[in-house]
C-alpha cells in the first residue's frame, strides 16, 4: 500500500482513540470532584456537638465542660 493510504487513515483511527480516551479521563475526575464534595452530614453533626479544636481551646479558658455549636 502506498504511504498516502497510511498518511489518511492512521489519523482516523488514532484521533478518534484519542478523543475518546480525553472524554474517559474527564469524566473520571469529574466524579471524583464531585465525590469530595459529599459531607457525611451524621458525621458532621457528631463533631460539632464534641467541638472542634478551638472550640475545645475556647471552653478550657472559659472553664466550660461542653460547647454548643
């Protein structure tokens, strides 16, 4: 086969490959984007009603046994 034959078809099929691969990828770290954004809200909860670090700091200078959020 001649070299023009390879110099028209092997873009076609490599592009395509190529371009599908780019989409692949995206939408891989568009879900785990998005999956970082997800905040266990019984989680959350449960910290803020133990307080976080400065809270804990604030109550010990108060001398204060529990903080409300």
């Amino acid at each position: 086969m001649s070299i023009e034959f390879y110099i028209l078809v092997i873009p076609f099929c490599v592009i395509p490959v190529f371009l599908v691969s780019l989409d692949y990828l995206n939408k891989n770290a568009e879900i785990k984007r998005k999956s970082f954004n997800i905040i266990d809200f019984d989680k959350f909860v449960e910290r803020k009603q133990e307080g976080d670090v400065i809270d804990s700091d604030i109550a010990k200078l108060l001398d204060i046994d529990k903080i409300a959020a």
